[in-house]
C-alpha cells in the first residue's frame, strides 16, 4: 500500500470514529425498501435505531406475506379460496379482521373489509384496469358486507364467493406494530412512512413536533403541513391509485354500496390520531362518506382529527387541528373551514 493511502485509510478511520463518539440522540437511520405495494421509508434516531429499524423491515415483510391479497400463499388467500370452508389463521390475522369488522360497523360498512370481489372486478389489485358493466356488479354486492364473515377466536369463515382484502387497513395496523416494537427496544423518536401512512414515535430528537406534509391531490406538491407528535397521520385520495377511460377516471376507493368508485366530491382525507388503524381505517371510510356524513362521524365519536380536501380545492379541518394545520406558500388563497 502507497503511503499516500495508507494516510488516506488512517484518515478514514479517524473521521468514522469521530463520528461514533458524535453519536448522540440526534443521529439519524434510514431504511427505504418495497413493500405492501408502496414505498416504505423508516427512520429513527439514538442508541438502538439501527438494530430496531432492521428488526422492524423483518417485521413488515413477515406481516406482508401473512394479509397480502396478492400473494398465493397468504392466510388472506388460504380464506378467499377455501370456498366457504372454515380456516385456522394467526392470532395477528384474526386481531386484524376482528378490528376491520369493528370499522366496518362503526361505519356503516363505508369501510368494508369484504369490499375485495368489487377492488377484483374492476382490476385494481392486478392492475388490470376495466370498468364492470352494472349488470357485473349488481351480481356482486350480495356477496359484501361483514355478515359474510364468521370470526370465532382464530377460525375464519366467509360464504361462499365472499372475499376479505384488508388494503384499508394493514399499512395502519403495521405502522402502529412498527412504533411499538421500536418503543420496546427503547427508540424513542423515529417516523415511519409507509406510502400515504405516517406513524411518528415521540417527538423529533430536540423535542419539537414532527412536521408531515399534505399533498395537494392534483398536483406533486404539497398543500399544507401538521405539526404532529407521537402519533399517526394517514392519508386516502383517490389520486393514488386510478385510471381513465373514455375521459373518465376512476379510482381504488370502492363505495361498497354501489360498487362504483367513490364519488362524493372529496379528493383527499386525511385523519390524525394515536392509532394509525383507526386512521386508516377512517381515512377510507371518511373518503366513502362524502363530507357532511364524515362531520356528522367526526361529532359523535370526537376520537380523531381530519383533514378533507374538494375537488373544488376548498378544505374542511376539524377543530382539534386549528393550531397544527398551515396552508403551504402558494395555497394560502385556499378557502378553509372548521368543524365544530
Ligand atoms: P391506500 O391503500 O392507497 O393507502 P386506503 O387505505 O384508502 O388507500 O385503502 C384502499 C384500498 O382498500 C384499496 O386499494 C382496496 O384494496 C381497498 N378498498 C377499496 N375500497 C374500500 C372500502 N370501501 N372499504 C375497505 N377497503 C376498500
Ligand atoms: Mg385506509
């Protein structure tokens, strides 16, 4: 080795431990990968980040294969297949399904976790984009509702032709399972993004609130911000995932009523709370709700916050929200309201 590298490999050595002895509360890691069908980026900061962030990878993987829809041997598909045969599935599954049964009827079925063979005809798991003819549809919806579930402790059986899809709900149930378990190994600042869901544990690592930004839905940029902390920020729109033909578009956020994409003038939802299952699951059913009918949700239950934005580009906060929301720069015009 030249002496010139062996300078240069000395003095790396010394620039790696000054940056181990820097280590302090305010060092960041990162972890970025695919899964559940979106982007996923955690990071968290302090002593035992780097262990609890692999750790919490392993752990999103593992829960991917056990709910996806998608994949042939989930204990998701185990049950859409066995033909209205019961199926032994995990307590973790079970937990899950109980919970999104739960949603659905404190919803009215808005969120539907058996909504799957309306999402299967118009090819959005596929992505085989195809619009059903009515007649196609009309021949599905007997087939959704939470009465086609039967739940007893971790036995799953579903009627005939009745298919569960837990896509409103796994990234929030996941993100809250992540800020536990980072809890646990003693992380006590970190933000997990998994696509349109955020989950933030703690505060930022100077003690000030973590700052998450609201995407305008018809453009890349972002409309407002909320100052949040210690809690979950989940967003459902139909801009995510959508297709058009003959000049109409059609998104992934099925109103089970109907069988059509939801339509009720909103673009985007997003809900705020400590649980980032209950936002999830809100952020769907809110979005299937229209407006008027989530306000009227939001007053009789008061358990979380929202943010809804109109086609019309007007935006509706609920009050809790009125001292964390900030219009961005160039969206400041934007009409506002609150909900009391
Ligand atoms: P995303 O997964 O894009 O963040 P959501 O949380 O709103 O958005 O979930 C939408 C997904 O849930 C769809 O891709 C579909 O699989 C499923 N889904 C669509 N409509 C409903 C509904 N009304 N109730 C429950 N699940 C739904
Ligand atoms: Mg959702």
């Amino acid at each position: 080795m030249s002496r010139f590298l062996r300078r240069l490999t000395a003095l790396a050595a010394g620039l790696v431990f000054l940056c181990s002895c820097g280590i302090s509360a305010s060092r960041s890691v990162d972890v970025q990968f695919t899964a559940m069908d979106t982007f996923i980026h955690l990071t968290a900061y302090g002593a035992g980040a780097s262990t609890a962030l692999n750790a919490a990878q392993q752990s999103l993987l593992a829960l991917e294969k056990q709910l996806s829809v998608t994949e042939a041997d989930s204990e998701i598909s185990a049950v859409n297949n066995a033909d209205g045969r019961p199926v032994s599935v995990s307590e973790d599954t079970a937990a899950l399904v109980d919970f999104a049964l739960s949603m659905s009827r404190r919803t009215d079925g808005a969120m539907d976790p058996t909504v799957y063979p309306l999402v299967r005809a118009w090819g959005f798991t596929a992505d085989e984009y195809r619009v059903p003819a009515q007649m196609e549809l009309e021949s599905l919806l007997p087939l959704v509702g939470a009465e086609q579930v039967d739940l007893s402790g971790n036995t799953l059986t579903l009627s005939p032709g009745a298919m569960l899809d837990l896509g409103s709900v796994a990234k929030g149930w996941a993100g809250d399972r992540l800020a536990d378990d980072l809890k646990q190994a003693g992380v006590s600042s970190a933000i997990l993004r998994l696509g349109g869901n955020i989950q933030t544990v703690g505060t930022k690592p100077d003690g000030s609130d973590w700052v998450v930004g609201i995407q305008d839905p018809d453009s890349e940029g972002m409309l407002a911000r909320l100052s949040v902390r210690d809690c979950a920020v989940v967003t459902s729109g139909g801009y995510q995932r959508a297709f058009t033909e003959n000049g109409k578009t059609y998104w992934h956020i099925i109103d089970p009523a109907t069988g059509h994409p939801a339509r009720t003038g909103l673009t985007s939802v997003t809900v705020v709370a400590p649980s980032g299952a209950l936002c999830d699951a809100l952020s769907t059913a809110l979005f299937v709700m229209g407006t008027d009918r989530a306000a009227d949700h939001w007053r009789e239950h008061r358990d979380f916050e929202a943010v809804f934005v109109c086609e019309d580009g007007r935006i509706t906060i609920t009050a809790g929200l009125e001292d964390s929301f900030t219009l961005m720069d160039g969206y400041t015009e934007r009409e506002v309201t609150v909900l009391r």
